[in-house]
C-alpha cells in the first residue's frame, strides 16, 4: 500500500490488517512507553485546505507518538482563490523534506490527483476530500464498532449500521458505506430524500425516510452533523423539523437495542441532530472514537511509511 | 491555367474523378483533366465538402495564450474544416459590431479558412441586456448566429424577446441549454458516478427543460432556434417531437459526447471536465441515433482550449472544456461509421452541408462546379493515434491523447489554396478574393 485514498481501494484483509495493526498499537503504547521511535527522522506533512481541526490535531498526535516530524501546512479555501496551485503547494512541501502528506481538500479527488498525477514522490493519506471519501473516518468507525461486538471481530454480517443525515454531502456516509459493506454488515441510510444522492439505489445499503421504523434494530446508529450552509437551501423546511423527524431525541433513544452503540464523527450539534441526552448516555461511543482515531491513524501512518513488523514492549526498532 | 488540379479523386457514389480549381473556385469535374499550376494526385482517397463548424472557442481577443484565431484555424484546417464559427465568449465578449470586426479581420489575415464570428445575445454574456444584434449583423462580419454559449439565456423573456428580434436580419440563436439554479457549482453529469465520487451532479433535467422551453417559445413567436451541443436522451426526444411539430428547430451534438461518458472522471483528471458534461452509455447511444435518424442536424466541435494550468489541478477548481477541432472527424467516424450507424453521405451532410445551410455560409457545404474550391480529402482507412503535443492548438487538452481512431484528413483546399498537404499545414493561405469571399 503506497496511499490511502479510497476505502474502495482496501479488501476486507487490508482493512482488518490497519484494525489489527492499531490494536497492536494501542496495546503497545497503552504501557509505560506512550510513544515509539519507529517513525523517527520521517516527515509527515499536514495539508489542510478546509477548517478541520480535529482531523488535523488526531493526525498530528499520531504521528508524534510514532516519533516523526510533523509539518502543518493550513490554506483555507481553493488553490486557485490562495493563488497557487495545489501541484506547487505539494511540490514545495515535498522539497522541504516530506515523506508523506496527509490532505484535507474540499474539493473531491483531490487526494488522487496529489498521488496519482506524478507531481510528487511522498505518500498520501486522503484526510477528507469535497464529498467523496473520509477513509481514516471509516476505519475509526469500524474499531470501534468491532471493540464493542467482539463476535464480530473481521466479520460484520449480522450487524445493523443505521447512518442518519445528510448522506448526499457526506465523505463519511461515502467511505462507510463502502467499508460496511466490506466487512458483511448491513446498512440503512436514513434520511429526508432531498439529503440522499441520486443513484443511491445502486449502492449495497438499504434506505429509509423514517429513523422511527428502523431504530429499533440497529446496532450501530452514526448521526451525521448538519453543516450550517445545508439549513438555507432549502434541503429541509427548518431545523426544527429535520431535528424532529431524524434527531436522536429522548424517544429513540429509549427505543435503541441496549446493547446498541450511537456513534458521531463530531463536531455535533447538540439539539439538532442530538440531544445531549443522546451524545452523554452510556450508549455513546464518540469520545471513544476520537480516541481511535489517533490508533487507526497511527496504524495507517506506520503501514504507508513501511512499517514490516510492530515493535513489541520494550524493544527499540 | 487551371490553379490546381486534383487527380483521382473519389466522390461519395465512388466515382473517381479529377477537379479542376481556378480562381478558388471548382472550374471543372470529370476525367482525365489535364494542365495545371499545381497537380495533386489524391489516389483514390474521399473528397468531401471542407466541413462547417458552427461552435468554435478560438480566444481571441483576450485569452491568446490558449488559441489564437491563426492557431484555431490551423486546427480547424487539419481537422478537414474550411469554415468555422468563433463563439462570443472572448475577453472582451463579442458582443459589439467592433469587436466581431476585429474576430473577422483576424480571420481573413490568418487566411486558411473562414472565420465567421457569433454574436453575443446580451452584453457582457450577462443575460440581462440585449446586446446590438442588429449592429453585428449589419457590421462587415455580417454575425447571423448569437448565442451566450457558456451561458445560458435563462430568463423567457429575454430568450423570447431574442428570438423574435433577430427575424428581421434572419438571425439564429444557438441556445446553450443550462438552467442555471439546477446546476449551480455543478461539476459533472448527475448519476450514479457523481454520487460515487462525490461531485456535484449536472442533471438532465437543467438542459432539457430549457430544451422544451425554448423548443415551445421559437414555435409560439415563430422563430429558428438552434440548440447547441445536445447530450441527453431526453434532450433528443424532445428534439425530435418539436421536428414532428414543424417547429423550426435544430440541434447539434459534439464528437465528444457521441462518444465518451462520465465514468471516464473516476480518475478526476480534469482533461474530461466539459460543459455540458459527459453523460452515460444510454445517453451516448440516443445522441447516436438521433444523428443517424436527423433528429441532431449537425456535429459541432465546441472546441474549446485551455491552457495547462487550468487542467492540471483538482477536478472543482479546473475549466471546463476540451478541445475538438482536429479529432472531430475520426470521432464521428469510430462513434457513427465503424458502428454502421451512418454512412459517409450523412457524415457530409452533418459535418459540411447541414452546418453552412443552418447558418447562411453559401460558399461552404457543396462539391459543385462553379462554388467556391472548399474541400477536403480524407483516408477513410488509414488509423492514426492522437498525440496532443502534435496539434495546432496552442493548447494540448485533448481527451482523446493516446487514442487510435480512423480516418485522417489528408488534404484541406480553402478557396482552392492547399492550406494542408499530408496532414501538415502548407503555410499557404488565401489572400482574398473579393469574387470568392461568402456574403
């Protein structure tokens, strides 16, 4: 694996092998040794062309507990309204010494067209591009759906992954669709029908317009976050009513399985699509996934720079 | 003396025969012509009408690093074209007599084919003022097309009040069909691909209802409209419906779309980003047969330059547009001929004949004595494999580099002036003729 672009581009080993991967980590490093050499003396840079603070800061802090050198390289807005081209701003950072680049894009395809155009050497891990993918997003996702069904370890079937929002603007619906599906499980996507892509009929998920009907039988419920520029355009009425047909109020909250988990990639809306009673309840895995996020990012990061075996407790590699 | 003589040279009913040009114009057919200044002996190969193109970007004045008006009708020449149509949207906008003067002037001092500037509709291409149709009509460039290609003229009113105004000077509009609250910041055909990769989608429906729209405004004022680059199925059938109404309408399709389709941006190489966009495998096959059937009257290139640095960079942020001119014939040929779809009397029609009928451009379209010497020759059995830093344009974005395709052009002749032999320009070019020029 040279980048990490697509989860459309990983099989379910590759996947399981990154899950396996930031376990192994998580154990190392949950000892006395919190950070590991093996990344010392590479460089990762950060190339953030959108507002991403905590993708930016989880990337950050896993390449620092590997030891590498981290370069954060933030440019809000397009290339071409900063004035220099994605290819030069990718080249200049790569002369400084980059080993791999981690970009966020708002614009989809952008971390293909960084790896794939022949502009640069360095890996590239896509950190969220436009609409498209959230790779790292999805594979934190599926740790943490696995830590809490140990049945499951490499194989989902049986699972029931109810995604809830805005699924047509959405990299995470993207890459987790993609990624469940994969791994065996089911998926709903849940959502007014002006929020769901066209074609959405062709993808492996089932879909429905009522999170009331399916609640009850997921065992995993990801509310996606209503971006802010979606509440004037008219996909929803107001947030009132989108809050009360796909938020995940006191009601169905008490209607979820128990042993099912509510998952969020965060930042959340507290009160539009959760309530706090919903994101603070026992059932709420989103502080844990923040945390994973550091683990799979560390593992993605280990694998890409050519990591061959994962230093056990105590030995220096 | 006979200016050029070409020798052997095969008609569309597959007789051979010699053509005797003088004066820029065809003198004689038959066989066994003899005595001239310059003899060329074509072989055998295809002679054809040099084709019309009624949707060209040539750039100037204003964006000359991409094309120039001599750059663009050297394409054009290679490509077999002896007539071409510059499109309004130049910096400044053709949209005044001045300005389409200056197109036109560039067009006869590049001399290697006619260069028939398109007016805008409104000033600045902006839709909200009517531009001087009738200034640009009357000007020496004599526009009797306007279109504010790349954009479209949205408002009814405006398209009405358009299409009833240019009756007098017997004007056309190219309506470029895009309702633009349906696409706003689209990037690529709506469907399946774009769900997939995550760019926002162009749906059908934003070209067809302006489609039908304009299709029942040309007949309520009974006008001509012209509907530039077709490209969905849906677009097609109401195209042929209006046809079966009598309403004055017609269509164009362009290589691009008869034969690409939208799944070719899963790579996100910008080189495919094209307004209209590519669409899907059925919408292809229905522009096909509505060529085939005449319910699209014309191809048209909607050749359109840009220079590197606006394709080589993320898919949102590139121009859209592909260039055309000189891949244009061995597209419609591997889309429409290698598929039995047509033979190459339509191809003559819709690529020369139909084209300077729609827009008045009488020395072009025909193969007769006594009309001007505007003809190409064509090797309908050579291949030959695209290499976008062999072209004229002074752009390279070609979405068909590196594919092998049928038919080359071998010779162009504008007003009897070899302006290509053996696929190369000559350096040749017309120096005018005030017996030749087209009024």
């Amino acid at each position: 694996m040279k980048n990490l672009l697509s989860i459309q581009d990983l099989d379910s080993a590759s996947i399981v092998e990154i899950l396996n991967t930031a376990r192994e980590l998580a154990r190392i490093t949950d000892g006395p040794m919190k950070k590991l050499p093996t990344l010392r003396g590479r460089t990762v840079v950060n190339l953030f062309f959108e507002d991403s603070t905590r993708t930016r800061l989880s990337f950050e802090a896993a390449a620092k507990r590997l030891s590498a050198d981290v370069i954060s390289f933030s440019a809000k807005g397009s290339s071409v309204s900063k004035g220099e081209s994605l290819k030069d701003t990718a080249q200049t950072l790569e002369a400084m010494g980059a080993d791999l680049i981690v970009i966020r894009h708002s614009a989809s395809g952008a971390a293909k067209r960084l790896a794939e155009s022949g502009w640069i050497q360095s890996a590239v891990v896509n950190a969220g591009d436009g609409m498209h993918e959230h790779p790292t997003q999805a594979l934190l996702d599926a740790y943490t759906i696995r830590a809490h069904f140990p049945d499951h370890e490499n194989d989902f079937s049986g699972l029931h992954v109810g995604i809830v929002g805005d699924i047509l603007h959405s990299r995470v619906a993207r890459s987790n669709v993609i990624l469940l599906n994969k791994l065996g499980a089911t998926v709903t996507l849940i959502a007014p029908p002006t929020l769901l892509p066209i074609g959405v009929s062709q993808w492996p998920v089932q879909v429905s317009h009522s999170l009331d009907e399916v609640i009850g039988t997921l065992d995993a419920v990801m509310m996606l976050r209503i971006q802010s520029e979606r509440m004037n355009d008219s996909f929803f009425p107001s947030e009132r009513e989108y809050s009360r047909d796909f938020g995940l109020g006191a009601q169905r909250l008490a209607a979820l399985k128990k042993e099912a988990i509510i998952m969020h990639p965060g930042p959340m809306n507290r009160g539009l699509e959760i309530s706090a009673a919903s994101a603070d309840s026992p059932q709420s895995v989103i502080l844990e996934q923040v945390a994973n996020g550091i683990l799979v990012r560390m593992a993605v990061l280990y694998l890409l720079l050519g990591g061959t075996r994962i230093p056990t407790e105590g030995v220096l590699v | 003396m006979t200016q050029v003589l070409i020798k052997n040279a095969r008609m569309l009913d597959d007789h051979i025969v010699d053509i005797a040009i003088t004066d820029g114009r065809i003198y004689e057919i038959g066989s066994d012509l003899t005595g001239a200044y310059e003899v060329v002996d074509v072989a055998k190969k295809l002679v054809l009408p040099g084709f019309v193109d009624l949707h060209t970007h040539l750039r100037a004045p204003g964006k000359e690093n991409s094309e120039t008006v001599l750059s663009g009708s050297q394409a054009a020449a290679r490509g077999g074209y002896t007539a071409l149509s510059a499109m309004a949207n130049t910096s400044p906008v053709a949209d005044t007599a001045g300005v389409v003067e200056q197109v036109a002037r560039l067009g006869r001092e590049a001399g290697i084919c006619d260069v028939f500037p398109i007016g805008a509709v409104t000033v600045g291409l902006k839709g909200e003022v009517m531009a001087e149709m009738s200034a640009m009509a009357q000007s020496a460039a004599k526009v009797r097309i306007f279109s504010d290609d790349g954009n479209c003229v949205s408002d009814p009113l405006m398209m009405r009040r358009a299409l009833e105004y240019v009756k007098s000077f017997d004007g056309i509009i190219a309506q470029h069909a895009q309702e633009p609250a349906l696409t706003r910041d689209s990037q690529m055909n709506e469907g399946v691909v774009s769900s997939k990769l995550g760019l926002k989608g162009w749906p059908s429906i934003a070209e067809e209802s302006i489609i039908a729209r304009d299709i029942l405004i040309a007949h309520y004022v009974g006008s001509r409209l012209h509907i530039c680059h077709l490209t969905t199925a849906g677009g097609v059938e109401l195209v042929r419906w209006a046809k079966s109404q009598g309403i004055k309408v017609t269509a164009e399709v362009t290589p691009h779309h008869l034969l690409l389709t939208d799944t070719l941006a899963e790579s996100y190489d910008a080189v495919y980003k094209v307004n209209p966009p590519l669409r899907t495998q059925s919408d292809v096959l229905a522009l096909r047969t509505g060529l085939a059937d005449g319910t699209i009257d014309i191809v048209a290139t909607d050749h359109a330059p840009h220079p590197i640095e606006d394709k080589e960079c993320e898919w949102n942020a590139a121009a859209f547009g592909m260039l055309g001119l000189e891949t244009a014939l061995s597209v419609v040929v591997e889309s429409m001929i290698s598929t039995k779809l047509m033979d190459w009397a339509r191809l003559s029609s819709v690529m020369s004949t139909t084209p300077a009928q729609i827009a008045g451009y009488t020395e072009h379209g025909r193969l007769a004595v006594g009309g001007a010497a505007n003809l190409t020759i064509i090797d309908p059995d050579s291949r030959w494999s695209v290499d976008r830093s062999k072209s004229s344009s002074r752009s390279v974005n070609t979405p068909f580099h590196g594919m092998e395709l049928p038919a080359t052009v071998v010779h162009t002749f504008f007003n009897g002036v070899h302006v290509v032999n053996n696929g190369q320009i000559t350096g040749n070019r017309y120096e005018g003729n005030s017996k030749v020029r087209s009024e």
